[in-house]
C-alpha cells in the first residue's frame, strides 16, 4: 500500500534536529509522495531545495494569510519576490500555488490585505498555468467569494478544509477538491465527519499538515507525514471501503490535480 500526503512541513524548523531521517522513515514506511508546503518566502525556498533533493518530495510556494506583512508596500515587495522565485523555479515538481487564502481566526485585522494577496496569488498560478491551495478559516463566504470572482483556471483544493457543509459544497460545485486532516480522528469531530461524508471520494484528498494537528492516537504528539495512514483510515471507516481503496484513490486524486 502507498500513500501520498498531499500536505505538510517538513520545512518547519520542528524538523531542524532529525529532518533527513524523518524524510528516509516516511518513504520507508510506504509515503511514497508528500507535498512540502511553503508559507512565506523562506519556507517556500526550503520547499523547492527539499524537492530537489528528494525524489519523492514535491513542492508548493506561497504567502500564507498568517504571514501577510504589516504594510501593503511590504506585501507586494513579497508577493514581488515569489512571483520571481515560482517563475525561476518552475519545474515538473512545483506542482502549486499555496498555501494561500484567508484566515479570520488567526488575523481579524488586516482582511483587506490578506484578500489582495490571495488574488494577486491566484493571477500567478493562472499565469504558471498551476493550481492553487487555498488555507481558509473562519474565512468561508469571503474564500468562496474570491474563487468565483477570480477564477482558477485549473482548479485547486482546500486543505484541512474546516467542517463547513455550505463552503465545501460550493466549493465541490466550482470543482475544487477536498483534502482531510488529523481533526477528523479526533473524538469531538462530529461536523468534521458529516462533511467527510458529503464530499464523493474522487474528491478526496488526504494530508497530515506535519508538524501540526497529529491524528490519533497521537494527537498532541509533533505530527510527520507517516500519520497519514491514520488520517486515510477514519475515511474508510466513514465510507466503508478498505483503506486500500482510500490509500489508492486518494493517491490517484493527488496526481491529477497536481498533473503529475
Ligand atoms: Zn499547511
């Protein structure tokens, strides 16, 4: 069985002590693709370097809404220089534009900014011709809001999508995929498992987030990308099939949109 995360951060500095032998346990142990998610400018360069050096590493590169700087002249200074790293990188293993979005949760109060950086981020992917990961929370009417109002050519997907049945309808409707994390193994994620429910598993993505919300039984715990078995087995519990079949099709999701 192989499975591909489709979302985390081995770039985090969580993984400064022991980031090469975590890197060789998670292809050992049947990861055989993840996705290292860039946030911001330094950790989408360590992205793109991770993806050069491991085979089976891909990259995505973005500003994230929790790193948007205080000025807009600041922020198209940024949205400037990684604009010029994706278009001087752009190889078959740059496979997106993220993450990206809009957290309310995080940062009420520079809205207007994360929005302009969320659009001018959507016109670099539409100009690479890439598919973008959209990082929204408490964030949904504004995120959907922005995907109709400016189209994505090819799509994208919502990672660690929140529980939120009207967002991801909307978003499955405008053809947008949807990639589960840890909290939907946690003992209170009562909506979380509706949602998983609704979405058909061609849909389906699944992702740890690493080094962030571990699945159980080992929440708490800093996450890597082996838990994502975990993660893989609470949607076949949902939809009663083999986690065989969850493992194989949600690998097959993850190419398509990605077109590797
Ligand atoms: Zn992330």
């Amino acid at each position: 069985m192989e499975f591909f995360d489709s979302h985390s951060h081995y770039n985090d500095e969580k993984f400064d002590e022991d980031r090469d032998k975590i890197i060789e346990e998670t292809y050992k142990s049947g990861i055989t693709k993840i996705v290292c998610a860039g946030y911001n400018i330094k950790s989408s360069l360590m992205s793109l370097e991770l993806s050069k050096k491991n085979e089976f590493i891909y990259s995505i590169c973005g500003i994230s809404p929790n790193d948007i700087p205080q000025s807009e002249q600041e922020l198209w200074k940024d949205i400037a220089e990684i604009t010029k790293i994706v278009t001087q990188n752009k190889n078959k293993k740059l496979v997106a534009i993220g993450e990206i979005g809009l957290d309310y949760y995080w940062n009420k109060e520079n809205k207007e900014l994360q929005k302009q950086a969320f659009i001018k981020q959507i016109g670099l992917a539409n100009k690479l011709n890439l598919p973008i990961v959209i990082h929204s929370r408490d964030a949904s009417i504004d995120t959907i809001d922005i995907i109709k109002n400016y189209k994505v050519n090819k799509t994208g997907i919502f990672h660690c999508c929140q529980p939120n049945q009207e967002m991801v309808r909307q978003a499955l409707e405008l053809g947008y995929y949807i990639s589960f994390a840890g909290p939907i193994t946690f003992k209170n994620a009562k909506n979380s498992i509706d949602v998983v429910k609704m979405v058909p598993i061609e849909k389906i993505l699944i992702e740890t987030d690493s080094p962030y919300l571990s699945p159980e039984p080992n929440r708490g715990k800093r996450n890597d990308c082996r838990n994502v078995k975990f993660v893989a087995q609470k949607i076949a519990d949902l939809k009663e099939i083999s986690i065989e079949e969850v493992a194989k099709i949600t690998y097959e999701n993850t190419m398509k949109i990605f077109g590797i």
